[in-house]
C-alpha cells in the first residue's frame, strides 16, 4: 500500500507492483482511476437514483462498492476477490461498507458467478486480472451467458478490460457481449482505439437501451477525453472478430479459440 506524497489520506493498493485500487479515505465518494469514472458515468446515466443490487467480480481495494455506497446508501453489494489474504487485509485497512451493504465473498470469479440465483442483481461490474491481464474464462460468451442469467431484467454488465494495438481482445469481448445482450457501446480513450498505445475499455452492455447522449455529455466533463462508440461504429470495430469460447465440456485440456491472451 503506498500513500500518496502530501496527502497521505489517499492511498494506492499494489498488487505485484501494479496499480490495483486507489482510496481516499477522507472522501469515499471519490474515484480516482479514469476507467471507474467512466463506469460511474454509465451506470448513473443507465439507472436511476437510489440503492442498487451490485456484484462486483474482482474486488482488490474495494474502491467502486466503497463509492457506490457513499453515492447510494444502503445499496446491497457483492464483492468477489479470489485472494483471501486480500480480501481480509482490506476489510482491515479500509473503512468498507459492513454485511449486508457489502459482502465480501472469496472465489474465482466466473465460479461465483456461476453460483448465483437468476435474476438476482441490478448491476454486474467486471475487473478481473491475472498478471496484467483479464483471463480467459471471464473473456467468452459462455460467461457473458452467466453474468446475463444473473441480472434483472435490463439490468447492467460493465466490464474493465485492457489491450494492445490492434485490439484483438477487445473486439473478442465486443462480439461476445452483442451475441447475449441487446444493446453494447465502450468508452475508451481516443488514442487506445486509433492503436497508439495500450490501456483501459470500458465495455457496458444491457437489454435495455443506452441513453447515449447524457452518457456523451456527462463523459465530457470528466478529466480526460473519452470516445463513446456504440451503434454501426461499434459494430465498424468489432469487424471480423469472432467471439471467444470455452473450451469443449468433455475436454478440459482443449486450447481456448480466439486471439492471444
């Protein structure tokens, strides 16, 4: 944990030497790391004002449940956190939201997911990483599937994932997202979708129709510029990519289809 020069009531968690969750604990309202603050964009502009039923797969540091129960009291929330170290050490370090507002289960994500009653959750926020990179078996249709049964009808996925130029996980993951939900768009900034550098997408997806326009104007008054792609231009993006599948039931050893991990 590394606190922030000058200002030592803002907080960075590590994992491996990688940025994880960043908390003010003076403030647990704010959100520090851009892709969050794109997620918050959507998922106010998507749902209305009050408490939401939220799973959060891949917990670290909590950040977001943290920020969404300071936003929405008495929220019920679910956090995954493969890591049970963590996941301890966290309710140990932070201020985080007590049971029921905020249970904090130990599990693989997709396995969780798996476990979970239909229809059930509001809102499903996805920020799984293993070394640097989103695994496999949260990446494929089969656990777009999954995450689909559990929500509410018309109910919300926002997922965080990173890539590199040309985007072929991103345009994996978008051709899987639009085989199970109805409507998909995916913030990001300018320069990751021109193929200039490597970072962060925000992917949203839902049965029910985006408010495109206040999610635009509310990603204009963020710090940084963000693109909102959704409609024929995401489509335009995901171009020939094919979605990613597990690997067949009766042989667990298969390689995975699609692009490079």
């Amino acid at each position: 944990m590394r606190r922030e020069p000058g200002a030592p009531h803002r907080v960075t968690l590590l994992l491996d030497g990688t940025e994880s969750s960043h908390l003010d604990l003076a403030d647990p309202a704010h959100l520090e790391f851009e892709y969050m603050q794109q997620m918050l964009v959507v998922l106010d502009a998507s749902r209305p004002e009050g408490p939401v039923r939220a799973v959060h797969l891949g917990a670290a540091g909590c950040a977001l449940p943290r920020a969404l129960e300071a936003r929405r009291p008495d929220s019920r929330q679910l956090a995954v956190e493969i890591d049970e170290e963590l996941a301890r050490l966290v309710r140990e370090w932070f201020d985080l939201p007590r049971a029921p507002r905020l249970r904090i289960r130990t599990g693989d994500a997709r396995a969780v997911t798996e476990g979970l009653a239909d229809g059930a959750w509001e809102v499903v926020v996805r920020d799984v990483f293993d070394g640097g990179a989103v695994p496999r078996h949260v990446r494929t249709v089969e656990a777009a599937r999954q995450v689909h049964r559990v929500l509410t009808p018309g109910g919300l996925y926002l997922v965080n994932l990173t890539d590199h130029p040309p985007l072929r996980k991103a345009r994996a993951e978008v051709a899987a997202l639009r085989d199970v939900f109805a409507h998909v768009l995916l913030v990001a900034d300018p320069a990751i979708l021109r193929g200039r550098r490597y970072g962060n997408l925000v992917l949203a997806a839902s049965d029910a129709p985006f408010p495109a326009a206040p999610i635009e104007r509310e990603l204009r008054r963020l710090p940084l510029p963000v693109r909102l792609v959704h409609g024929e231009d995401l489509v335009k993006l995901q171009g020939t990519a094919a979605t990613e599948l597990d690997p067949p039931a009766e042989d667990p050893g298969a390689p995975w289809s699609g692009p490079d991990a």
